[in-house]
C-alpha cells in the first residue's frame, strides 16, 4: 500500500534527515583534506568522494521519493507552515540531484579532489602548467553540469551556476549589481585615498610570532561565541568552515609578518560558524533547517570581518587583549592599517572599498570561461590584465594572481558572486543592527558587546533556517539596498 499525505511526508523527513548526515560525513572529509590529509593520499581520497556523492544522489533522487514528494504535496494543506517550507525545499533538492547524473556527480567530484591537490601544487612552486590539465577535466565537468541544470531549470548555464548557491540568482540581478558597484566604487576609492595622508599610510605589519596569533585567534573565537566543545580551529592554506550543528570546522591562515590576516581571517569565517551554530536546531536535520543561501552566508561573515572587526570599538577591545597578554600593541598602526584603502593583489587581504572589484574580476573571468571565450593556457594573462584595469595592480606570482583561491579547483564556479550580493548584506546588517540597536557596539566599557551581537544576528537571519526566500528575507531587513551600502562606505571611509 503507498503511503499517502502527513505519512508520505515523515518518510520523507527520515530520508532526507540520512542526507543531511551524509553530508555532514562529506564535510569532514573536504575538513580533513584540507588540513591533515597526507600530499599523497589525494588518489585515495577522490576515490571516497566519488562513492559518497553515488550515496548522497541515490538516498534523494530515487522514484520513491519523487512518489512520496507527490503524495506529501496532494496532502500538504495538513501540515505546519514550517513542514510546508520543508516540503517545499525537499522538492527542491530532490529536482537539482536528478538533474545531474551519478555517473557526472562522480566524476566531478573525484576531478575535484585531484585538482584541488595539484592547485596546491602549481600554486607553492610558481608552475601553472601542474594546474592546467586537471583543472581542464573539472571545467569540462562543471560546463556539463551547468548544461544539465540550464535545462532542468529553464535558465542560461552560468545563471545554473549561480542558482545552486542562491537558489533564485538570476543573470539580471548579478549584472546589475556589478553594474552598480563598477560605476560608485573607482571615485569613492579615489575620494578615500585623496583623504589619506602620509601620517596614516599604511605603517609596519603588526607582527606576532604564529604561536601568539593561533592563541589570539582561539581567544577572540571564544570572546565572539565560539563553542570549542564542538568545534576547533585549525590552519589551512585557504580560510574555510565546514561542518554543521554540533560539529563545526573553522580555519584560517597564519602570515608571520602581518597578525592582521590570520586574525581576519578567523573572524571572517567565525561568520560562517556563527550562522550554521544559530540555524534553528529542532530543524537541523532537514532542509528547511539549512541557511538560506550563500549570499546570506557570507553577508554574516562579512559582517564580522568588514563591519564589526574594523570599528574603534573593536579595536578597543583587541588593545585590551593585547594589554592582558603582555604583547605589544600599536593602537594607531593597527587602526590605519585596517581602514587603509589600497589596491593590492589579494582578495581575503583587501579592504572594504576595493573587495568588490576583486569579486567582479572573478565574475567577467568565471562568464568568459564558461562559455569558451577564455581559454584555460590564457588564464594567468587574461587575470593579470584585469586585475591591473580594475585595480591598477599586477601580480607577480600565481599565488598573488590566477591560483589565490581555491574555489575553482573544487569546481565551484558560480561562487563568486555570493560575495559581492554578501558584502552588501553584511554592510546593510550593520548599519540595520547601529538603528535597531545603538548600544551594542559600546554596551561593555567601550567594546562591542559580542553576545548581543550575535543574539540580535540570530534572531533576524541564521533562526529562520531556510523558511524564507532570500528575497523575502532581505527585502523585509532591507539587506538589498545598494544605495545604504553605498553609503555606508562613504561614511566609514570618505
């Protein structure tokens, strides 16, 4: 006998819930490679993604759950609204898994792993050849994928792209933005930098020996709301968090000349931590319990590392820090270092005004990939040339140029773009959190008081999971007003 309405939808939930595990399974092994895996196990280990991404499509791309999605739905009126959402995002994940084969899942995934190894590769010793020929095996692999989820949803494949990272992006939107941000940037970063004088240019580095910054970073994690109960930090070439509720990864990367990174860094993605710790945890198991959206995502994070971690405030508190640990701590050469408007070649390096144009030269070069305008032997010059157009800056090294990041490695071309709608969100957050609430940021003798940060944060974004459309989300906070974010950085920095 099939089961029918409310029935059909709690199969659903213990399905969907043995996907939810999977891929937290799947998370601690991206964690793991990044951090601890042996440089010769990578064989290995593309092996054992490849398996697990047969699993992950098989539990929810089945004809028994598309019988049970059917059935849930004819019923749906018999369930709370917050089943509903569930219902509906279960239908969603299940049409993007049987848009992709197992056979393409696999293979990306496994050319994944491999490319990823050589990127670290290509990217110590200056060699982009080693990077040339795996990353041509994933891009062919991302461009039919993209091809096979342009179909399923009725959109351009680079839109596709997009649309697994923020289900609803669309083309429109994305060119307007970088429309937007390419006209208002140049002069207001030419209006910052006029107001720059030669007493705060940009002075020494503050430099802390690596053992010192791995100590200040566990402490200002924890001073945020970071639960080392359930979660660590660790180095990693590339920044990153992973995980999920009750077991969350973070990481960051350690500069011995300069303690500003590391620290950034770890304040960036204790973002990321800070919205999957916050998603609403009687959901956490379901699709409805995830974050609604990479853009959301990194507008948390960039909220903490672009709005909160560059105000006086705290600075206030990382001088007292300093101060408690007997190290030496230059106030006034940390502030000028922090909002210094100056190009440089390095994205999770740039200051707020020209991040977005790090973004955009990801886009253009991400579009003309994709559609086979660029070739992959002409990457390295087409990127250097940009970069020297949009910032006035160019690379000397791959590390500083084409091979920065690790993303397209990992075949995550459509990502970049979640930064750019995120740094608009974070500055809005912000700015939304000094009018709803002034007092936070000066609560605890003239530092920011973290707990009512991240309470005020919670309760507008990472508790509603994914209940709400991105843009019902960020319509109703205002989170999509480019004019206030625009304004916010002419008041920070012009």
């Amino acid at each position: 006998m099939k089961p029918r309405g409310v029935d059909a939808y709690h199969q659903l939930e213990a399905i969907f819930e043995q996907h939810y595990h999977l891929k937290r399974i799947d998370a601690l092994l991206q964690w793991d490679t990044a951090v601890t895996m042996p440089d010769g196990s990578a064989g290995a280990r593309a092996q054992q993604f490849a398996a697990l991404q047969q699993s992950l499509h098989a539990v929810v791309s089945g004809k028994r759950v598309a019988q049970l999605l059917a059935s849930a739905e004819r019923s749906s009126a018999r369930l709370s609204p917050w089943q509903q959402a569930n219902l509906r995002e279960m239908r969603a994940l299940h049409l993007r898994s049987v848009a992709l084969t197992d056979t393409l899942r696999s293979a990306l995934s496994q050319a994944a792993v491999l490319c990823e190894s050589a990127w670290r590769a290509a990217r110590a010793q200056n060699d982009y050849a080693q990077f040339a020929k795996p990353f041509a095996r994933v891009l062919e692999l991302v461009q039919r994928k993209a091809e096979h989820l342009a179909n399923a949803w009725c959109c351009e494949p680079y839109e596709a792209l997009m649309r697994e990272y923020d289900e609803h992006r669309s083309l429109t939107q994305s060119e307007s933005l970088f429309q937007a941000l390419q006209q208002a940037l140049p002069p207001l970063i030419q209006r910052a930098q006029a107001k720059q004088t030669a007493t705060t240019a940009r002075l020494p580095a503050l430099s802390l020996l690596q053992s010192r910054q791995n100590k200040l970073c566990h402490i200002v994690l924890r001073d945020l709301g970071f639960d080392f109960n359930t979660g660590r930090l660790d180095q990693s070439q590339h920044p990153f968090t992973e995980g999920g509720t009750g077991d969350i990864r973070v990481t960051t990367h350690f500069d011995a000349r300069n303690a500003c990174k590391g620290l950034l860094g770890a304040v960036h993605e204790y973002g990321h931590a800070a919205y999957d710790a916050g998603l609403p945890a009687q959901w956490h198991t379901q699709p409805v319990g995830q974050a609604r959206g990479m853009s959301l995502h990194e507008g948390m994070a960039l909220f903490y590392e672009m709005a909160l971690a560059r105000t006086p405030e705290f600075i206030h508190y990382l001088e007292r820090l300093f101060e408690a640990q007997n190290w030496p701590f230059d106030k006034e050469g940390y502030s000028a270092s922090l909002l210094q408007v100056a190009p440089g070649p390095i994205r999770i390096d740039a200051d707020e005004l020209t991040y977005p144009a790090h973004i955009a030269l990801r886009y253009r070069i991400e579009r003309s990939m994709m559609d086979g305008t660029l070739r992959i032997a002409d990457l390295p010059e087409a990127w250097n040339s940009q970069m020297q157009t949009l910032l006035g800056v160019t690379p000397t090294t791959l590390a500083e140029g084409c091979l920065q990041d690790i993303h397209w490695s990992m075949g995550l071309l459509g990502y970049f773009p979640s930064y750019a709608f995120g740094a608009v969100y974070g500055a809005n957050l912000y700015q939304l959190m000094l009018q709803q609430h002034p007092d936070v940021m000066t609560a605890s003798q003239e530092s920011p008081d973290f707990k009512a940060v991240g309470s005020w944060l919670k309760a507008r974004i990472a508790s509603h999971g994914a209940f709400y459309a991105e843009h019902e989300l960020c319509s109703t906070l205002g989170l999509d007003d480019i004019p206030r974010y625009l304004q916010h950085l002419q008041m920070r920095y012009c």
